[in-house]
C-alpha cells in the first residue's frame, strides 16, 4: 500500500498536536515541517521529520510531498492554501475555512481547478459520542429532533498548562478581529454548525445575540437559534470566557432525548495514555480524522467534511453576524 | 511588631467602606500634600476578577474614590503594570476592565515595560540584580500595592504582596529569574519600596475561587504576607523570602491583627488538602523532570 508523504506547516497549538498524531498514523510519513519557530522545529526534526522549512513555499517545491496539513492563523489559509493547491499538494485545513466567504470560494475554486482533495479539520466528526449520535438520529431511535441544545464553552485561545494553570502566551493575531474574522462564533461555533448541518441537513435561518465581556473588538460568547431544512431548531452557546470546558449536545427528540459530550480527562489518566498510545482520549478525534484524510488520499476519496462544508459553514456563521438580535 | 488589618465586607457595596475600615484600624492616614499616586494592582494573564487570580477593578475604584476624598480630586493617580511572559498589558488592560476604569475616573494606565527606566544594582541574601527601575514609580509619592492572596505552583509557595510588587519589574521574561525567584522578590521590594498595601480578598483564588469578603490592609509587606500566608493554611515560617525580606529590613513576620478575628478568614479560604498537595508535589516533579508535554500536561 501506498505511504502518503506529508508536509505540515504551522507548528503552533494545532500543528504540534498534527504533528504528534502524523508521526503515529498508518501509511503515513511526515517528510517536512515548515514554521518560523527555529525552537518548533529542531523538535519536529528530533522527533524525525526528515525536512525543516522556515519559509513553507520551499516546503511546498518539495516535489515528493503528496498532501500537506496546515494549521496558519486563519489570515493565512487563503494565501497558503491557493499555493499548495497549485503545488499540486492535497489539502488538510484547519478551521474555518477562512475569515470570509470571498477567500474561501478562492481556496475552494483554486483546489479544484488543481484537481486536489480539500479537507477542513472538524474533529468532532469523528469523536465516537458525537458519531454515535448520529447513528441514533439516522436509525429513528430519538424520533423527530424538535430541539437541539449545544454548548462550547471553554478558555478559547487564554490557555493555561494542564495542572498548573500557568497561562500559556496568546499570539497577537487572535486579538485583532481582521485577521480571525471573528470570535467565538467563528472559532468555536464553526465546530458546532459543522456537527448540526452534519445531523440536520442545512440551515435556513440563524440569528444571534453576541457577548463582550473581555471588552474586545470581537465577541467572547454568542448565543444562536438556528432552524434546520428539516424543522429541527436549535439554540447554539459558544463562549471563550470560561476556565471551565463543556462540550455537549442535547437532543430533544419525539421520541426520546440523547446527549453527547466531549470531555476532558484527568491528568493521570492523561499521562498513561500519552505513554501508551501517544495520544489522549481527549485528541483521539484529532488522530482519528487524519488518518482518515490520509486513507482518502490513499483510496482516491473525497473527504468530508469537505471544502464545501467549511464554505457552507462560513455562509451560516456570516448570516448569523448579519442577522444579530440585542436583548434589553 | 506592624499593624495588620481585616475586614469582613459582605457584599460589593460594601468595598469603599471595607477599605476605609481597613486603613483607618492600621492608623494609616493617607499624605494631603502629594500630587503623583501609583497603585499597583495584580493582574494575572487574561482572567478577569471572578477567578481571584486577578484584582477586581471595582475594588480599585473604590480605592480612588476613597483618595480623592482625603487628599485632593486632582490628584495625579497611576495604575501600574509590566508585561509577562504571557501576558501584554494592553490587551489585560482592556479585558480585565482597567481600560473603562481609566476612562471613568479618569486615571492613567501606565505599562512599565514601556516606561523610562533607570538601572540599579541590588541584592538579597546572597544575589546580585541589576534591575530596571521604571521612572514612573521612582516619581511617584505615594505608591500603594493592591495585591491578590494566591498559592502558587513555584516553590515560594504563596503570591500576595511583596510577590506582587515583583510584576513591577519591566523586564518582561520574568521566568529568567525563577531560579531565584524569593530572592528577585526581595530585591525588587528593597528597590521599589511601596508605602501601603491593601488586599483585595474579596475573591480569593485558593484551590477554587471562593468569596471570602476580606480586605486587609498594612504598611509592611512582610507582616501582611505573614498574615496571608496563616489565612491560606501556610505557616509563614515555612516560607523562605518571607524570612528573607525580614532579613534584609523589609518588615516583621510577627504582627498585630486589627478588626475581625483571623480565624474566620482561615477557615472560609479553599485551602490545599492532601490529595492536592500530593498532585502538585506530583506535578512539579514531572515538570521538573521535563516530562510535562510528552505526558499531555503543558
């Protein structure tokens, strides 16, 4: 079987964790990393990435590198995708697709007129509660869902060490909403929207009430309501405000009511299976989705959530900041 | 022996009053003939006052009503802070609520990572520092330290005042220091000696953030550290630069307690059980080791 040589670029948060499960998966091999962290990567090469880049357009001449995983601020997606892309290099994006509608049809028209498969990293999507979920709407075992209750809320980009709560440092660009295009909702509602269309079909109509607590120039919190094509509504809570993490879905159905939810495991437990498995529970969905990208290169698949998705998505999120409601 | 000063505050209304109490049961009276205040609260990262990690603005507000009252209005008044590792003040400034603070009173923010500065070498026990004295500081005559009770992963064990006036220091990779962290503590508070400090104990952080309604309030740091430490379970003796700042002419570690008894503030603080203390006897190990993120801690 064929063994998919990867590249990755952006070695932060996301692409340290990419990096980890890239080293693990299946007929996989990570030939090159590209970052502008001289410390992030002479860690890739002691871990055994063969190439280290400052710079990923020379990432991208490597002519050997089949797909590549790019983990960039979301201001960058559109520039570094639309170059892999034309490097012939199939592609895993990070979400959201990009800060707007405009950039992302970009990326989106540009890997296909290089005919390259496009993923976005949703990782719920292969969390095994959040999949098992699904299973129970498709097999009618909750009925008809009349209302779905979903919540992520947790630090956002303010992180701190797992037990020390020692504050990790936030790079400058989460700050400065031009450059995320937007807050919460976008950050943390883009994986909410995702796994609902997911369950639901489309969205027809969305609105939201947005939160400031930090007194930034983008929202802290968003509270949506959201109709699917199907009848289903749903309210949607993400926040960034909290030190506290939840993730679940409630779903109300004719039937019966069911819930998922992701959650964090204790540092102990975090520890033996880091040792064993080099994951944790908690990044197994991460692991999990790319190998499947890896597997739909490999069997010439396309991969969902796909492009389309992260574009749709992004319209969704849009039409909620465009349609913002106010509450006295 | 110092003054140390507690008081009960049951709700936020009652702030101004618990500060008036507080300062009034220490003796201090607040100097009518100055024209530059600084006040140096904590502010921690990103997380707001709810957490107890960091001080709350309204405290602070309360604190410069209370000043204007009994110097004058005009009073030139400082709000104090550096960077950190992981912290830049102008975005804790705004999410921590000081921005709209500043603007509503009328105060100035003031980033000493940015300000002037003059060098100077210090030393405590048995370390030399040369340290950045930012001007705005230096000027200033009357500086109040408004600092936080916290217990702390690093092996100094508590965070409150002297710790606090060591976030002065404008340099700012303050990890650079950490080796000898009590020691950096006690340098920085010989050269930058704050007259007052005055504890936001409203929230106290603890194992849990958990609303104590305390505030205290002392001119010597050391005594109102050694009174912190005794509300956070930690018998002060046990605490290296605490014994160090007394040595070097800081202040006492004995003190007299003014206004409620202590004991009720001990046991309302969410002190450290054993099964906390094993895990962060456990975690430091593993850091130490350099462990932490091949085991998914860091």
């Amino acid at each position: 079987m064929k063994t998919v040589k990867l590249g990755i670029i952006g070695l932060g948060y996301i692409g340290k964790v990419h990096l980890r499960h890239s080293l693990k998966i299946k007929n996989a091999c990570v030939l090159a990393v590209a970052d502008l962290s001289k410390k992030a990567l002479n860690k890739a090469k002691k871990a055994g990435v063969k190439k280290i880049f400052t710079n990923y357009e020379q990432l991208l001449k490597e002519r050997e590198i089949d797909a590549v995983i790019i983990g960039l601020p979301t201001h960058l997606h559109l520039q570094c995708a639309k170059q892999a892309a034309e490097a012939k290099k199939h592609i895993f994006l990070e979400k959201p697709i990009a800060r707007n509608i405009e950039e992302a049809k970009e990326i989106l028209s540009t890997a296909k007129k290089n005919s390259v498969r496009l993923m976005i990293g949703y990782p719920l999507r292969f969390n095994t509660a959040f999949r098992n979920l699904k299973k129970e709407i498709e097999n009618g075992i909750v009925g008809d869902v009349e209302i779905a209750h979903a919540a992520y809320i947790s630090t956002g980009p303010f992180l701190h060490r797992a037990e020390a709560h020692t504050p990790i440092p936030v790079p400058e660009w989460w700050f400065k909403k031009e450059l995320t295009g937007g807050g919460a909702l976008i950050d943390l509602g883009s994986h909410i929207i995702n796994l609902l269309r997911w369950y639901f079909g489309e969205i027809t109509d969305i609105k939201s009430l947005l939160g400031y607590r930090f007194n930034l120039d983008l929202e802290d919190s968003a509270t949506c309501l959201a109709k699917f094509e199907k009848g289903t509504r749903a309210v949607i809570n993400v926040g960034w405000f909290s030190q506290g993490y939840h993730l679940k879905i409630d779903l109300y159905g004719s039937v019966k009511t069911a819930s998922a939810q992701h959650t964090p495991s204790n540092p102990i437990l975090t520890a033996v299976q880091m040792l064993t498995t080099g994951t944790s529970k908690f990044y197994q969905p991460h692991y999990a989705e790319l190998q499947y990208f890896v597997n739909c290169i490999i069997n010439d698949q396309s991969p969902s959530p796909s492009g389309e998705d992260g574009l749709k998505d992004l319209e969704t999120i849009t039409q909620a900041y465009k349609n913002q409601i106010s509450l006295d | 022996m110092s003054l140390v000063s507690l008081v009960k505050i049951r709700k936020e209304a009652e702030i101004k009053k618990g500060i008036t109490d507080a300062l009034d049961l220490t003796q201090y009276k607040l100097p009518t003939n100055i024209k530059n205040i600084v006040i140096k609260p904590n502010l921690c990262y990103y997380w707001d006052y709810t957490t107890g990690q960091t001080t709350d603005p309204k405290f602070v507000a309360a604190l410069i009503d209370l000043i204007r009252e009994r110097t004058t209005p005009t009073v030139d008044i400082s709000i104090v802070e550096s960077d950190a590792s992981a912290m830049k003040c102008k975005y804790a400034f705004k999410m921590l609520g000081y921005e709209k603070l500043a603007a509503d009173y009328k105060v100035k923010l003031v980033n000493l990572s940015q300000d002037p500065y003059e060098t100077a070498q210090v030393t405590a026990g048995k370390q030399s520092f040369n340290l950045m004295i930012p001007k705005t500081i230096q000027k200033a005559d009357l500086k109040i330290n408004v600092p936080k009770i916290k217990y702390t992963m690093e092996n100094i064990k508590l965070t409150c005042a002297l710790k606090n006036i060591y976030g002065c220091n404008p340099y700012p990779k303050k990890y650079r220091y950490h080796s000898r962290l009590g020691e950096a503590i006690v340098a920085i508070n010989k050269a930058l000696k704050f007259d007052l400090h005055i504890i936001d104990g409203n929230i106290v952080s603890g194992i849990q953030p958990c609303r104590l309604g305390l505030v205290m309030a002392s001119v010597d740091p050391v005594a109102i550290d050694a009174a912190a430490a005794e509300i956070a379970g930690i018998n002060p003796k046990t605490i290296k630069y605490l014994q160090l700042a007394k040595n070097e002419g800081l202040g006492n570690t004995t003190y007299i307690p003014k206004g409620e008894p202590i004991n009720q503030f001990k046991k309302g603080y969410p002190k450290k059980n054993i099964k906390n203390k094993l895990m962060n006897n456990a975690y430091t190990l593993v850091i130490r080791a350099g462990l932490g993120k091949r085991l998914g801690l860091e």
